[in-house]
C-alpha cells in the first residue's frame, strides 16, 4: 500500500516540486537562518496570495485545453474601473460593494473572451492575446488610468486585515497573515469542489482531452468554455482586488506582465501544457516555488545583478529536473518516438 | 410498434459543392446487424453523421421510431436510442475508465453533480453488460486499442440503445479481439439491438452480417442479404469494377540474406528474435496485439535500440541510433497508425512523399530543386495511382486509401532495400487494398525485401512466401503459406491464451 | 539633412508646434506634467502638446519621437527613458532642424539644453538628509532604486551615499546589499523591505527613489512591527503618500511639480525657437525656475532649485 | 506576360490563402486611410523614413518567433537574446577600439564584434534548442526562462546602465541612409526576410521544420533528425534575435538590458496576426511581414494625432487581431478554419 503510494509519488510532477521546494528551503535556512520561521512562512504565505489566484484560474483555461494570457490586463481594468467608481463617488460603505463589482466586471470582461472563444475555434493563445490588448488599450487610453493613491476606506481596512500575526521570537519581527489568504483558500476549495464534484468541472477535463469526444458525449462545450471563461475572469477580478487592497493604492500597470510567470508556475506544477491533465496541489506548489524563489533572493543572497539570471537558471533547472524525470518514468514508446 | 429502427428516405449531404450522399435510402430492423460497407469516401461517415443528428441533410429525411423528422439534433437520436461508436471511439484519453463510461450517462439525465460512488455504480453495471474486465481507476489513455474500444461499447449499451452503430470497430482490432466483438454483438442482437457496422474487411463483414448495403460514390448501389452476394459481387457493387487477388509467387530472391536478426531482443518486447530475410521476399509476421510485433518492427527501424542480439543489413553488422541511420541503410517503415504516425495531415501531398528523401533532391548546400522535388513528387502519384488533383493539395483531403499510399510513396521514393509495413492495409477499402497487395508483389518482384506485419490472416496467407508466428514476444513458428489455410493460422494465433493481452 | 517640415518654413511669426514626451502616463508624475503643458498652451495659445509611449521603454519612447520628427513639430521636449538610447533619434531631430531640448536627462549630448529642476546629486543628497534626520544620523542603511537601469534613480542614490559618506558618519551603507531594486512596483518593493529586513535586523533605514518605495518600506516597517525603529525616506507625490507622512511611517518626501517642469520645458523651447538668447539666470516663468543656473562646467544643463520637501504639515497645500 | 505572373506559384499561393489577401487589403485600407486624413504628413518620405528605421528592430525578432512557432514552439527569449549579444558587441567594440582608435582598427573591431554577437546569438539559441529538444520542457517555458537567464547576463555584465560612446562608425553605418533615403536598418530587415524566405521555401530545412511543426511523431518516423531540426531553429531564431540587437545598437547608439522589453509579446501578437499557427505547422513568412508593416503603419498613423493618446496602441492592435482572426473565421470559405481546425491541445 505505502509502497504503491511511494511509487506513485515518484512518478509524479508533485513529488520533484515538492523536492525542489525542499531543498530550496533548506538552503535558504543555511544561507540566512530565516527561512522555517513563523514570520517568513507567513509573509509568503501572503505574496502567494495574488499569484495563488490567478495561478488556479490559468490552470482552469489550461486544463480544458487552452492558454489565457489575458487575465492580468482583464484584473487591471476590472479593478481600476472599480476603484475609480467608488472613489469618484466617495464610496464609504462595505467591503462587498467592491469586490460586487470587480467580480460583475470582471464576469463581464471574462465573457468578452468566452463569446470569442466559445464562438471561434481558434488557439486561445490568440484570442487572449488580442483580448489582453483591447483590456489595457480600454484601460490606459478610454478611462485614461492613472494611479488612485486613495481608495474607498473598507477596501484598504480589507488590505491591512490581519488573520493572525507571526512573531519571530528571536528578532522579533511580525508578519501579518492577511485575511486575504482566506480567499485564496476559499477559491481553492471551490475550485476543487467544481473540477471533481461539478459536471461542469469534468466537462472542462473532457474539452481538454478530446474536444469533440466531449461534444459527442454530450457536454455542451461552447457553454461550458463559456462559462469557464467568465468564472476565471471573476477569480482574476478577485485578485487584483485584493492586490489594491492589499497595497491601499491601484497602481493600474502593477499586474500587467505577470501572466508568464503564472503560467510557468501551473506547468512547472505539473500540468500539461497541452491540457487535460493537472492538478490543483501541483498548481500551489509550482506558485509556493516562484513565490519562494522570487521573495527569497535576499535572503539567499543572491546580489541584485544577479537576480534575474538567478531566477530564470531556476525555471529552466526546475522545470528540467520533473521532464527529466518524467521522461524517465513515462511511456517507453513515447520517449523513443 | 415500426418495423424499422430507423428508415432513412432520399438524404442528399453535400460539402461546398461535393456532394457526398445522392438520395440514399437506408432501413435497419430492430434486431438486425446491418453492415454498411463502400469505399474510401464513399459516404459512410458521412451517412452515419446523417443518422446520429450531427449533420442535418439537405434534403430526405429520417424516420426514427416512426417518426419522420426532416433535421434530427443529436440528442433527439440518443434519446430516439441511436448510439455510435466512433471510429476514434470518442473517448478520453485523461480521464479513468469509470469516469469515460458514467460521463455519457450522467450527461444524459441532467445531473450537475458528480458522485463519484454512482459513477462507480454505473461504471460496473456498464463493464458488466458484456463481461468486460478493466481496472476502472486506469487511466484510458494507458488501455489498449481493444480495451479502449470496449469501454466505448459498454458505454453505449448504458442507453438503452436500440441501435448501435459502429464506425469501422475493428480496424484496430486482433482476430482474437474481433471474436470476442462478435460475440458480444450476436448477444446484443439477441436482446433485440440492432447493429450498423462499417468495415473493410470482407471476411468479417460476411460472417457476422445479415444484411448489406454497399454505398458507392455517395448512392446505394446495392441492399441485399448475403445469401445474395460473394466477394466478387461485393467489389463489383463497392468498386464498380472486377479484380483478381493474385496470390504472391517468389521470382527474384536474392542469393545473400539482406537483413539478419540474430538473438534480438528488447526489454520489454520481445527475446531471442532470429530470422533472416532475402530480397524479393514478403515475409509475414503475425500475432495479436501486444505480441511485441511494434516494437520488432520500430527496433528494426531505429526507432528502438535492441538490448540484446545482432543485426546484420547486406552481411554487415549495423547498431542504429535512430531512425535516420536505419533510412540510410535502406530501410523504410509504413506505420501502424498512418494519421498519427505516418502523415503530415496539413502539408501538401508533394511535401509527404518526398520529405524522407528530401535531402536527396537537394541541388547544392541545402537549397533544393523544385522542379525535380514536384517531378519526383508526381512520379509517385501516377506510380501509386494516387488520386489526388494537385499535389499542392494537403494530405487531409485524401481518403485513407490514397493517404496510406502517401506513406508508402514516401519510402518507395527513398529506394529503400527492406521495406516494414505494419498494417498496410488497416483501414482501406477492398479497392485499395487490391491495389496496395499489386504494389507490394511488385516490389518483391523487383528485388526489395519486404516484411508484412499484419493480423489480417487472408492478407499475409495471400501476400507473403513465408510467416513468421509471434507470441509473447518469441517467434513460436514458421509457416509456408501455400500449405496453411486461414482457418489453421487463425487458430494457430489464438490457441495459447497467455499469448494475449499484455 | 532635412527641412524643419511644412509647418516649419516660417516659424518666426511665433506659431510654433511644441511636443512634450514623457516617459509615459499611467505614473501620475506625468499627468501632473501634462497639466503644466496644457496650461502653458492656455496661456501662450500655442499648439504644445503631450504624447508619450504607452510603457515605460526606451525603444518605444524613440519611436515617438521619430514620428514627431517624421510629423515636423517645431519643437521636442523630452524626458528621457534612458538618455543613451535616445542620442540617435535626438540627433536627427537637431539635423532636421528641429529644436530638441530635454529634462532629467542631464548625460544628453544630442540636445541644445536640459533643464534640471535641480541637481541630481544634490537631489540624493537631500533625500539623505531627511533620512539621516529620522535615523538620528546614525545606523545602518541601503538604496533602493526602480530598476538597476535607471539612470536618474542610480544618480541620486549615488549622490545619497556619497553625501552620507561626507556628512553622516555614524551610518553605514549594508555592504552586502547597497542597493536593491522595486522594479518600480509598491509590492515589489514591499516583499524586497520585508526581506531585507529579516536577513539584516540591524537595518535602520532605507533610502528610496522611485516613487514607488518609500510607501511599500513602510507597509513592510508597519507589518513587522519596527515603526519607529526603522525608516525610510524618498520621492513621492502629496496625495499619494498623505496617509503615511500623516501617520509617521516616513517623515518627509520630496519631489519637484512636474506640472512646473512641463512648462518650464515648453517655455525653453519657445525662447530658442523665437531666437531668444539663453544664458544663465534665464527665466522661465514659473517658480523655481526663474533663474536658471548652468551646472558647473557646462553650457546645457540648466539646473533650477525647483524641489520642495513634504510633510505631514504641509501635504494638504499641493493640491496635486 | 502579366497573366504569367499573376498565375506564377508564389503569387498563386498568396492569392488563395484568403488571410493573406485579407492582411494585405488591411494594410492598403489603413494606408489610405492616414493618406486621406493627414496627407501632409503622412505622405512624407520622412514618415517612411521614419517607419523603416523602427520596424526592423521587432521585425527581425519576430521572424525567430515565427520559425520557432511554426514547430510548435515559442521563443520568448529574443529580446534577452538582442540585449545580451548587443552588450557583448558594444563592450568588445569599446576595448578593441577605445576613442583615438584608427579607422582601421575601428573598422575591424566593428566587424569582430557583429561576428561575436551572431555567434552569441547562434549559441544561446541553440541552449534554447537543447533544452527543447534535449530535456524536453515546454518552449513556453524553456525561453522563459532563458528570457530571465540572458536579460540577467546583460544586467551583470552592465550593472544595468547602458554601454554607450561606441565608435561613431558603428551608427553611421548601420542607423544611416544608403544614397541617404534608404534607411540601413530596413536593409537588413530586407535581406533577413530574404534569407529566411529562401531558408523556408527553397531549402529542405524550411520544409523540414514544418513538417516537425505538423507532427513530430511522423517526422521522427520519417527519418527527420527531429532534435538536430529543433536545435538548428532555435539556433536560427537567436541569430535573427541578436541581428536585432545590433540594429538596436545602431538605433540608440547604445546598448542596455532592458531595451525592447514591450517587443517580447509584440512579436508573439505580429506573428499570429500574421497567420502563423501557434500550434505549429502552418504559416507564411509574407503574412508576417505583413503583420509588420500593419502595426507600424497604425503607431506611425496614430502618432500623427496629438489626441490621440498611444494608450489607445494596444487598444486597436488587440482589435485589429481579433477582427482580422473573426473575418478569417466567418468567411468559410478561407483556409484558415482548416488552419486551425488542428485541436489546440496537439500543441
Ligand atoms: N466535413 C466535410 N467537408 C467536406 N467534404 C466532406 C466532409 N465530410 C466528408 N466529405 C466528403 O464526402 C465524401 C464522403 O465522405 P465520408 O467520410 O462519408 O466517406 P466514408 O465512406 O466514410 O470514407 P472512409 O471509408 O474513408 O471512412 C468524401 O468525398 C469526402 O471528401
Ligand atoms: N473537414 C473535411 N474537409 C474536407 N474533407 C474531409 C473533411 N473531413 C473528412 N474529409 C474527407 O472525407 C473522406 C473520408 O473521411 P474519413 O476521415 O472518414 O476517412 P479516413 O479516415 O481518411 O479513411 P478510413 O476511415 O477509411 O480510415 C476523406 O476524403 C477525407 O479527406
Ligand atoms: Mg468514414
Ligand atoms: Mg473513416
């Protein structure tokens, strides 16, 4: 039984994240003594938060078979149309005002995608890519963005909400846990509830493995892909929500360009690019590994210079080491072929 | 209560000016196996597309359960019984066996839910209609092609299906595997199911038939009973033309041995594989799926490094690195799975039949000539009698017949010595296989060694001068063809059990 | 060689086209700036215009400019992404005849004259002494720049430490990080504080330059518990950063109007074009900029005293 | 003689894929759409000028993206690759040819140091091509990656400030104007597209990459050397890639780790714009080129309105895609529905 659960593990993409986490981990407690303490797990706990997000909701996509790299510019104008409402109206109710109408906004700007995708049958690359375009053009020339420095009071009361405070006994320190986080699980567990308990959810694991074998079964695919679409624009529009709370500001570019690094964090997770396969587990590990690697360069201590390089030498070991061994473990015919 | 299923009256289906049905009429009794059979493009598809509600016809209509609707959705089928089994078999290769067979169900009645301990439920209810042992939690992307196809089926049967078409359902099969369908398709028509089945294989399609109806160039040219048919008649009506399956006779071996395999084996595939070949041979390897043909076949090719043993080409020992060296030693593969393997759907027809030898028709440095590429191109394409207008045209407008003489064009162009073809004619219809069968004795007749791999009995008993049998991964015996009948080797494939299924 | 296009064959008679190009806009710096061209095209009725690239990016930011010269405008103010990328794009501008002058681009050499609203050192060095005020001038401290290609933020936090080094004693620079990098992004510069102050409890201060820093070291100073024990100084705008020089976690910032750099650009190009004599103590009509000095050792970087310092006392005077 | 060209392959070719018909009516409407409007400066040779001396920059980038897409690709790293062997050519320029060198001596450290930047460019591409082909990760993130690796090569060997005061020869050669009208970096951009056209319709290695991009596993079965293949392209897209950052050099006289880092999805948007399947196998060389000129006429045209402000770029270059990909969609009859029809996930 253990056995046939070790095995298993090590033929999975988790296992070699989960390693690679590790290892880190404990190099980077050598390097700095800082790194299994109760104030460190916690501020990356927190700077998961908003990756965390978006990385369950590029994984949606790329389960059922396609790419978005649209959902930081759909987060970016959901949020700064948001913000700029209620700022310009003074708003000082509740905290539900603006994530109502981030998530309705971002539903909105999800189903401009769904309509395309749904509709055409083109890579999802494309699409988004234009449609990416078309959210900061609509974003930085029609509301002619530009930073908020104050926003509505519950919103900034939300971002500085702390679950608990982390103190490190030895220096001292605190960190705060941000109530945030309880989103990122929330969203976690529902989007595990929809992928394996939904018809939905499977209907997205059936587009991705055969798209016309789904339509045949009997899945409507047009409206599950849909539907898909508006769901992951909500969770983004959550996310940069809660990046703005978070930060007390709306920096209107502050997310734009992340949507690379996201989708190395869901396939360094192990999911297949190609979609179909993949796992939510996967998908946090691969985000707790950017995040570690791109929040711990000091702590490690890696010169600023050498930052950059330190991280993508990262991306390309760590992403070597799961195909290596996959490639290892997996079909004999594939591998030889 | 109907006297038919399903009545398909004057269907008209046309593609952007093709037209692919002209007036079809098509009735299938409750409890009848119906065998539709034509050649490649013929409109088979496309009639069955007709019938399950994915493509409205342009004209006719269609009678289910007795009523007659002039456009069917495809959920009206379903629900009017009508299942089909894909030739793909429309399943998903990531998701487990349990979830493949209860998704259809689950779909069916509405459920938004999932409780994974009725799909478990459905699942063995499903498995259990015909018997079928599989581990529900494999994914079915690791099953084999049988087991895949198995899964199809007993899903279809969750619906109370009252008819069941199958689409081409045993081209991917062994003789082995297609007794058992066979089996489990008489016990479905003994619970009153009917069957529509689509093949090309004439000596399945009479023994299990009951009635026929052969489409050509999109019209039935015939419906009839069997009684009232005999191969020749059942080409005539499909080919619109008559022919004579020659058998293979040995005229030009060669002296040396061309290819020699001494003691080869591949973990995990076969041991011990000892044969030589001669030029101006075919020589036949059978066994059933799994039995490590592939894997001889690709290790012969380079696609495999053998672990153990010796290979020798023209008396000289050769260890291959990889598929080029092999191609360089003249040797030259026809895939099993043409679409997946051996095509580029998207590429011209010219760009598929030269890309192995494209470095040959170079001029200098890499740049290559045109001219000579589309002149070499077009020898082919007369050569192989491929019917193809242009051959700028993608591969992906050919029917599977003219595509397998794509693959084979590609490595006749080459010049190979030793050709490997694994399943030649998987998939193609009498017509072409008649015509690939001509090709193949020719080369033979002009000197190239060719090795057959193939479980269809009548093909390697009538092309090859000799067979070898594989089994578990070892070659139990040699046959002569000329003293075994088919009936012997078939029952020489199947006689050891633990020979079967990995 | 080209001729200073249609529009330009006679520009004596004071119709002159002025284009201002920025870095880019989303940062508020720039929108700010543009306020100051719109009002200077109020008050003269010139055609002066704002157009910027829509990122951050040398590259881009030449390409505006190529199509301005393409376009023929009198006049290009820019306010360089990088003033080496721009030397080639600036130097057509000059040969077509156009005139070229700059602002916080003081390494330029093809432009007739840059104007600093004040010396980027002395700048740096001032940003230290609000620091070194809240460190009580001693302890230890770092840099932090937007990005490590930042010429100007590279300047100033240079000319912070060298300031240090000569008027701050007690402090000391953290050898081991001088200087990190926000990648101009309020959560970048957070999680790099927070960090820093983990790996090196001694830390004390934290020198900013982009705008973006002093209020993400001081969410992190504020999360960890160390208000009051460490600190951080740098430039921002009053309405952005009220909350935080209003609660304490960072005493002063500094910054200059770029309202009033965008006019005083505007002003210098029109006093070159109608062949106005530029000199020291020019004047260009708006405060902090009325006497323009030429910097030590040249004849085009005019720098002006144009920075202001706020606080919790004076943040709500701005208006901006 | 006429009709024999028109009916002539290449020209045949064009006209029946119904997307490059379409992508070359757009850029004749938007053409004469600025000429209209505002003719005065739009009709300039300096606006052409203009154009040519910009394009070339994200042009030549954009041909490695393509080559590496039609294999099913991607190559996100070229603009690190550009900076990279940029900064490796300015840095070697300046010691082989510090200020007061001879005009020989500055005309061979100029030669030495394009040929260091090809050669640089040549091997980071092909650990791009080892990575792919080799150790089998994702392109997607194999250049990532690599995109990180080289922008941070060129940071530690800068410290991030730009390598600037190159011999001036450098830039007047290549920033300058043959017969003072043509600019040069559009020459290269010229003789790139020409190479990479030749490679791609003349050479087996062009047909070899899409057969690669078609199906890799029939490739390999028809004795294709697929990881050779993979590697050659990628090699070839760095090489493209570091041809840019020599044009950049020349453009600002400098060289800096950061410059262009807005071209990275830039060149991915021209390149399927341009027709090319991301899913491999499919695409002209001319629809890319297209796509080329169609973005840098719509910047060039709408700087041209003060008003206008360049947030509303990614606006109308988002719009244009996806209306150009929705016409191509619902004309049925264009071969691109069967361009794409490939399901996405055979990637
Ligand atoms: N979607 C389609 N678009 C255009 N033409 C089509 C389409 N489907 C089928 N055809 C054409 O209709 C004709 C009949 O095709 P169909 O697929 O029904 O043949 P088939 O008898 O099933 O052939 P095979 O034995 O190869 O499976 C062919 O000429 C084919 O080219
Ligand atoms: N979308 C399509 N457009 C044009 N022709 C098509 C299309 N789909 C199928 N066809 C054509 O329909 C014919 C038969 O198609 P089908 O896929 O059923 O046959 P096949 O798989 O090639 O052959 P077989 O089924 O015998 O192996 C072929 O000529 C094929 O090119
Ligand atoms: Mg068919
Ligand atoms: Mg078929």
């Amino acid at each position: 039984m253990i056995k046939r659960f070790l095995a298993r593990a090590v033929r999975s993409n988790e296992f070699y994240v989960l390693l690679v986490i590790v290892a880190l981990g404990v190099v980077i407690q050598v390097r700095s003594g800082q790194f299994f303490t109760a104030n460190n797990l916690v501020d990356i706990a927190n700077a998961m938060v908003v990756p965390g997000l978006f990385a369950i909701g590029a994984f949606l996509v790329i389960v059922s078979g396609g790419i978005d790299v649209s959902f930081p510019a759909l987060a970016s104008l959901a949020v700064y149309a948001t913000t700029r409402v209620l700022v310009d109206t003074g708003y000082t109710g509740g905290v539900w005002l603006p994530f109502l109408l981030a998530m309705v906004l971002g539903g909105l700007l999800g189903a401009f995608n769904g309509l395309f995708i749904a509709r055409l049958a083109l890579p999802t690359l494309i699409i988004t890519l234009g449609t990416a375009s078309v959210f900061s053009g609509v974003m930085q020339g029609v509301l002619n963005s530009v930073q908020i420095p104050n926003i509505p009071p519950s919103m900034e009361a939300f971002g500085t909400a702390t679950l608990f405070v982390a103190r490190n006994p030895e220096s001292g320190l605190t960190s705060n846990m941000p109530v945030s986080f309880l989103i990122l699980v929330a969203v976690l567990a529902l989007a595990f509830v929809l992928l394996r308990f939904t018809m939905f959810g499977r209907g997205i694991y059936a587009i991705g493995g055969d798209e016309s074998a789904a339509a045949r079964a009997g899945f409507k695919v047009r409206r599950i892909k849909f539907w898909l679409y508006v769901i992951v624009g909500v969770i983004a529009a959550v996310a940069g929500l809660i990046r703005t709370s978070m930060m007390g500001q709306m920096h209107p570019t502050n997310l734009l360009g992340m949507e690379m690094m996201v989708i190395a964090a869901v396939v360094l997770g192990g999911t297949a690019i190609t979609g179909g396969t993949g796992s939510l587990t996967g998908v946090m590990l691969g985000t707790l590994l950017i995040t570690i690697v791109q929040n711990s360069m000091i702590l490690i201590g890696i010169p600023t210079f050498w930052q950059g390089f330190s991280l993508g030498l990262l991306i390309i070991v760590g992403t070597g080491i799961s195909a290596v061994q996959l490639a290892r473990s997996g079909n004999r015919l594939r591998a030889a072929v | 209560m109907a006297d038919s299923v399903i009545a398909v009256r004057g269907v008209t289906k046309s593609f952007s000016g093709v037209k692919a049905l002209k007036g079809v009429d098509l009735e299938i009794r409750p409890g009848e196996i119906h065998c539709l059979a034509g050649e490649n493009g013929s409109g088979k598809s496309t009639l069955i597309k007709v019938i399950s509600g994915v493509y409205t016809p342009d004209e006719g209509t269609i009678e289910l359960n007795g009523t007659a609707h002039s456009r069917l959705a495809p959920i009206d089928a379903i629900m009017g019984g009508v299942q089909v089994i894909y030739q793909d078999f429309s399943v998903f290769p990531n998701l487990s066996v349990m979830e493949n067979l209860a998704l259809n169900t689950e779909l069916a009645s509405k459920r938004k839910l999932v409780n994974w301990r009725r799909f478990r439920r459905i699942a063995e209810e499903a498995v259990a209609q015909i018997d079928f042992k599989v581990d529900l939690d494999a994914r079915v992307g690791t099953l084999s092609v049988a087991d895949r196809q198995l899964v199809a089926i007993s899903r279809a049967l969750m619906h109370d299906a009252k008819l069941i078409i199958m689409d081409e359902p045993t081209t991917a099969l062994t003789k082995k595997e297609v007794d058992a369908l066979f089996r489990i398709i008489l016990d479905l028509k003994a619970r009153g199911i009917s069957i529509l089945f689509v093949s090309h294989k004439l000596e399945e399609v009479f023994e299990i038939s009951e009635r026929f109806t052969i489409l050509r160039n999109g019209e039935v040219a015939a419906t009839c009973l069997p009684e009232e048919l005999d191969r020749r008649k059942f080409s005539y009506f499909m080919t619109g033309r008559e022919f004579e399956d020659g058998r293979f006779t040995l005229t030009n071996r060669s002296d040396e041995p061309v290819l020699e395999a001494t003691g080869l084996g591949l973990q995990g595939g076969f041991e011990d594989v000892t044969f030589a070949l001669h030029g101006g041979e075919i020589l036949g390897i059978t066994g059933l799926l799994g039995s490590g043909r592939t894997e001889l076949a690709l290790t012969l090719f380079g696609a495999f490094r053998a672990d153990a043993g010796e290979l020798r080409i023209k008396g000289r020992p050769v260890t291959f690195h990889g598929v080029r060296d092999a191609v360089d030693a003249g040797v030259g593969y026809v895939p099993e799975d043409r679409l997946t393997e051996g095509l580029f759907l998207e590429r011209s027809i010219g760009d598929n039949i030269v890309i192995a030898e494209i470095d040959n028709v170079a001029v200098s440095a890499g740049v290559y000539d045109d001219t000579r590429k589309r002149a070499e191109a077009d020898r082919w394409i007369s050569e192989l009698r491929i019917a193809a207008h242009d051959q700028d045209n993608a591969a992906s407008t050919l029917s599977g017949g003219n595509q397998q003489r794509i693959v084979l064009a590609k490595w006749l162009a080459t010049r190979p010595d030793i050709l490997i073809l694994n399943g030649p004619t998987v998939g193609v219809d009498i017509g072409s296989k008649h015509d690939i069968h001509q090709i193949l004795q020719q080369l033979a007749g002009e000197g190239i060694a060719v090795i057959v791999i193939s479980d269809d009995i009548p093909e390697v008993i009538q092309n090859c001068n000799r067979i070898l049998l594989l089994k578990a991964g070892r070659i139990v015996q040699e046959l002569d063809p000329a003293t075994t009948s088919e009936a012997q080797l078939a029952a020489l494939m199947t006689s050891d059990t633990t020979g079967g299924q990995q | 060689a080209g001729s200073p296009a249609p529009s330009g064959s006679a520009p004596a008679d004071g119709d002159f086209t002025i284009a201002v190009v920025p870095k880019d806009a989303t940062n508020p710096w720039f929108v700010r700036m543009e306020e100051g061209v719109k009002k200077y095209a109020a008050d003269t009725g010139l055609n002066v215009f704002q157009k910027g690239p829509a990122e951050t990016d040398a590259t881009m930011q030449a390409q505006v400019i190529q199509d301005l010269i393409a376009q023929g405008v009198d006049a290009i103010a820019v306010v360089p992404v990088d003033p080496g990328a721009l030397e080639t794009v600036l130097k057509e501008a000059m040969d077509a005849g156009i005139v070229v002058v700059t602002h916080e681009g003081a390494s330029q050499q093809n432009t007739m004259y840059d104007i600093e609203a004040f010396n980027n050192a002395d700048y740096g060095a001032f940003i230290m002494d609000n620091l070194a005020e809240a460190m009580g001038g001693e302890g230890l401290y770092t840099t932090m720049v937007g990005h490590v290609t930042n010429a100007s933020h590279n300047e100033w936090a240079d000319g912070g430490v060298a300031h240090q080094a000569e008027a701050y004693p007690n402090m000391t620079l953290l050898e081991a990080e001088p200087r990190v990098e926000s990648q101009d992004d309020g959560e970048v510069a957070y999680q790099t504080a927070k960090e820093l102050l983990k790996k090196y409890p001694d830390l004390k201060g934290i020198m900013g330059t982009s705008s973006f820093d002093a209020p993400g070291v001081a969410r992190a100073i504020e999360e960890l518990g160390l208000k009051g024990k460490v600190f951080t100084a740098g430039t921002g705008m009053p309405a952005a950063n009220k909350q935080i020089l209003v609660d304490g976690s960072v005493s002063a910032l500094t910054l200059w109007d770029p309202a009033d750099a965008g006019y005083a650009m505007a002003e210098l190009a029109r006093k070159i074009l109608a062949g106005e004599e530029i000199g020291d103590t020019v004047d260009l009509k708006v405060k902090g900029y009325e006497a323009m000095k030429f910097a030590e050792g040249s004849d085009k970087v005019l720098e002006g005293n144009g920075w202001v310092v706020i606080n919790k006392d004076n943040v709500d005077s701005f208006g901006f | 003689m006429t009709s024999n060209i028109l009916e002539s392959r290449p020209v045949r070719a064009i006209t029946r894929d119904s997307h490059l018909v379409r992508l070359l009516g757009m850029l004749v409407a938007i053409v004469a759409l600025f000429a209209l409007v505002k003719p005065e400066s739009f009709l300039n040779l300096r606006t052409w000028q203009s154009m040519a001396i910009q394009f070339p920059e994200y042009g030549l980038l954009a041909l490695g993206v393509m080559l590496t897409m039609m294999t099913a690709g991607i190559d996100l790293s070229v603009v690190g690759i550009a900076n990279m062997t940029s900064i490796g050519a300015a840095v070697l320029m300046l010691s082989l040819a510090p200020e007061g060198a001879s005009g020989g001596q500055v005309a061979l450290a100029i030669a030495v140091s394009i040929a260091f930047a090809l050669v640089v460019g040549a091997l980071a591409g092909t650990l791009n091509g080892l990575l792919v082909a080799k150790v089998r990760i994702p392109p997607i993130l194999v250049t990532l990656g690599t995109l990180e690796l080289f922008t941070g090569i060129a940071i530690i060997i800068t410290a991030g400030k730009p390598v600037s005061g190159l011999p001036p020869a450098y830039g007047e050669v290549f920033a300058g104007k043959l017969f003072g009208v043509v600019p040069v970096p559009v020459i290269v951009f010229a003789f790139a597209v020409a190479v990479v056209g030749l490679v791609m319709n003349k050479t087996a290695f062009g047909t070899k990459i899409l057969m690669l991009g078609t199906n890799a596993t029939a490739a390999r079965l028809s004795g294709l050397n697929t990881t050779g293949l993979l590697v050659r392209t990628y090699l070839f897209s760095g090489v493209l890639a570091s041809l840019g950052g020599l044009v950049m050099l020349a453009n600002y006289n400098s060289a800096k780790a950061d410059y262009g880092s807005t071209y990275t999805l830039l060149t991915v948007l021209i390149v399927v714009l341009g027709g090319v399947n991301p899913n491999g196998g499919s695409g002209r060389l001319f629809g890319v080129v297209l796509a080329v000129l169609i973005l840098q006429v719509l910047s060039s045209g709408l700087n041209m309105f003060p008003n206008v402000s360049n947030f509303y770029r990614p606006l109308i270059w988002g719009g244009v895609l996806l209306a150009v990909m929705a016409a191509n969609y619902f004309s049925k009859d264009g071969p691109l529905l069967r361009r794409f029809s490939r399901k996405e996930r055979s990637a």
